[in-house]
C-alpha cells in the first residue's frame, strides 16, 4: 500500500511540476504579445513599416538605408527596439521558455518582416563592432526557423491546397 500511495504522490507532484511548467511558458508569451500590443510599440512599428515602403519606393541601397535611419533617433531607436525585442523572443524560444507553438502563430509574420527589412543594419553594427559577428545571432537563428517552416508550408500548400 505505502508503494502506491508513494507512486500516486509522485506522479502529483510530477503532473503539477509539468502544469506549472506549462503555464510559465504560456504565461511568458502573452507578455511578449502584450508588450507587442502597447501603444508604444504599436507606434513604432506603424513607423518603421512606412520607412521599408519607403526604401521600397526609393529602391534604397543598404548604405542609404543605413544611413536614413541612423539619421533619424527616433528610427534609430524604433529599429533598435524591434530588434532587440526579437532577440529576446528568440532567447526565450531557443531556451524554452515560451510556448513554441504560440509564439510561431503570433510572431511569425513579425520575425520573418522585420529580419528581412532589417538585417541591412544588423550587417553594418556587425562590420563596426569588435565582437559584431555575435549581435542579433540568436533571432538569426530563429528567423531561418521560421523561415524553414514557412517555405515548408507553402510547399505543401502546393501539394494539397489551402487550408479549410
């Protein structure tokens, strides 16, 4: 009897310990999307958005891109901020301690646009800094995740067909 009533507790303790687990990593992740969704933030990528129309537009060089927003601080600083909040969501998501799934439905689109549009500047810290080959690896490294998943999905998309 004392062998069951041992097995039991374990296994409770066991259960709550993954809940609980469970529960950070989702808990973790709505803060992301929370601090996604503040005014502030929302600001800051409603204007960097424009800027990549613009460059679009322009059909900007990396070097003229660099140099437009790092002539503005406040671009500057919009860029800086997206950037470094991607890294921290790919730390987060390499380590586990965001819902993984979660994280791909709502950052997907953000990873992918933001990588893409930035990495003119991230090549440019990176060539100036003295440790430069390091900066923004980890969301790198999350991007081409993201990346992979997204190009599988569209080729089976193919395949198949949408969605229903």
């Amino acid at each position: 009897m004392d062998f069951y009533l041992s097995f039991l507790s374990s296994l409770i303790a066991t259960v709550a310990v993954v809940a609980t687990w469970y529960i950070f990593r989702v808990s973790k992740t709505v803060e992301y999307i929370a601090r996604l969704q503040s005014p502030d933030f929302m600001a800051s990528r409603i204007r960097l958005l424009k800027l990549f129309d613009e460059f679009k537009a322009k059909n900007a060089s990396d070097e003229e891109k660099v140099q437009i927003v790092e002539a503005s601080p406040q671009l500057s600083l919009d860029a800086t901020w997206m950037l470094n909040f991607l890294q921290e969501l790919a730390v987060g998501y390499k380590y586990g301690l965001i819902d993984h799934k979660i994280a791909f439905d709502v950052f997907d689109y953000l990873v992918l646009t933001y990588w893409e549009e930035l990495h003119f500047l991230v090549r440019s810290w990176r060539k100036r800094e003295t440790n430069g080959a390091f900066l923004f690896r980890r969301l790198e490294w999350l991007y081409g995740k993201y990346h992979r998943v997204k190009l599988r999905r569209e080729a089976r998309q193919e395949r198949v067909g949408p969605p229903p």
